[in-house]
C-alpha cells in the first residue's frame, strides 16, 4: 500500500476544481464555444497549467453534460438546441413554481428574510456587469429558496438542471442591461413571498424562469452582442493560481 500524501492530494484537487471553474467561466463569457473542439495541452497553456488537471477539469464538465469527450482530440463544448431550452425550462417550471407556493405558504418570514442579502447581491452583480458573480449568487439564492421545501432531492435536480443549461455566451449580454432586470425578480419575488401573495409569487418564478430562457437563447444565438462591451469577465489565465 502506497503512502499518500493528503496535503499533495488536497492541493491537486484544489487546482482541478480552480481549473473546472475558470472553465465554466470561459463557457459563461462565450470564450469557449459550442460546437468547437478544445485539447487540454492548448487550454493548459492558455490557464499556465500542465494538462493533467485540464483533463480532470474536463472529465467534471462531461459529466455535468457542459462538454463531450472527443477521442484522441480533446473535447466538444455541448451544443443545446432549441427543443433543450425547452425541456429545461418547462422541467424546472414544473417543480419551481409550486415548490414557490409551498415555501411562501410554509417557511417563517425570517427564513425568508435570510434570504434578502443573496437577491441584492445578484442585482449588485448586474448592475456592476460581473457575470460570474451574478451566477454564482444566482445559484445560492434559487437552490437555497428551494432547499426551504425541505425535500433535498428535488434541490439536487433542479442543481442538475441549472449546470447543464449554463449561459454560454451570458458575458455577451451583460451590457444591454436586460441582466439587472432580471436580477430584480429575484427581489420582486422574496418581497412577494414574505408577504404571502402566494399566487403572485408563483406568477413571478414562472415570468422569471420565461425571461431566463430568452436569456439562453439570445447568448446563444446574437451574434452582433458578442462584440458589445461592458460584461466583466475575467481572462481564463487569471482564473486560475497554481500555486494553489
């Protein structure tokens, strides 16, 4: 039996998930694209990485159905068509917008309230055009809200749903303002729900999840925003600290 070492173990992983996540930031900021096939040896130079976390990076994204493995290449970042959008929308509105309901019929107002800092994050991350922040605030504030119906699994699923309909492209957007619109739903609905206009609450997530899904069209698709400027994303080289 060999003798590991944890502390090396420890900081491998922690360049992975570093790699991961710039990664996920490149596809976000439309620096990666759909259709396009990548090699770790190339993306590992561009990050000033060596090629073995890359691909470990890249293994994480294939299973959360961002990336397919390409043999002898490297990997293809997935392509969604129209008829995914779809589905992932109808599928999240489907178990969002009553679990919505249930929440602001069921959880105390404090519960709720502990959830306002998040909402005016993801509107400070809007109005600021960091995009990565305006995820990864979004993120927190959707699963913890559905975490309140206190079912895990259903969290666990909707997690599913959110990483593999990801924005590709979403930085492209970012300077038509139409991300802090969005990001003020988020306000809209928490104030709705603390007050326990349970129906218009509802109504709130199923217009929100429509506008998100526009959102992922149009980051896929409008060629003529990817060229705007203004969305703050940070190059993939600087997502990224070796050292750990």
């Amino acid at each position: 039996m060999p003798h590991l070492k944890p502390q090396a173990i420890s900081v491998q992983t922690h360049l992975r998930d570093q790699v991961a996540n710039a990664l996920r930031a490149a596809l976000i900021a439309g620096d990666l694209r759909p259709g396009v096939i990548y090699s770790a040896p190339t993306l590992a130079a561009e990050l000033g990485v060596s090629a073995t976390p890359v691909r470990e990076a890249m293994l994480d994204l294939a299973r959360e159905g961002l990336v397919e493995a390409v043999r002898n290449k490297g990997f293809r970042v997935t392509e969604m068509t129209e008829q995914d959008l779809d589905e992932f929308t109808e599928i999240r509105t489907l178990i969002e917008v009553p679990t919505v309901g249930r929440v602001a019929a069921t959880t105390a107002v404090e519960q709720l309230e502990a959830l306002r800092p998040l909402a005016q994050q993801i509107v400070t991350a809007a109005q600021e055009h960091d995009v990565l922040k305006y995820l990864e605030a979004d993120h927190r504030f959707h699963l913890e809200l559905l975490a309140l119906a206190g079912n895990h699994h259903l969290v666990e699923v909707v997690a599913g749903l959110r990483k593999r309909s990801r924005l590709f492209g979403l930085g492209a957007l970012n300077g038509t303002g139409r991300l802090v619109a969005s990001a003020q739903e988020h306000v809209e609905l928490l104030d709705l729900m603390v007050s326990g206009r349970i129906h218009e609450a509802e109504e709130c997530m199923r217009r929100h999840l429509a506008h998100v899904r526009t959102l992922w069209a149009d980051g896929r698709t409008d060629g003529e925003e990817l060229t705007r400027p203004g969305a703050h994303v940070t190059p993939m080289a600087q997502r990224v600290n070796p050292a750990g």
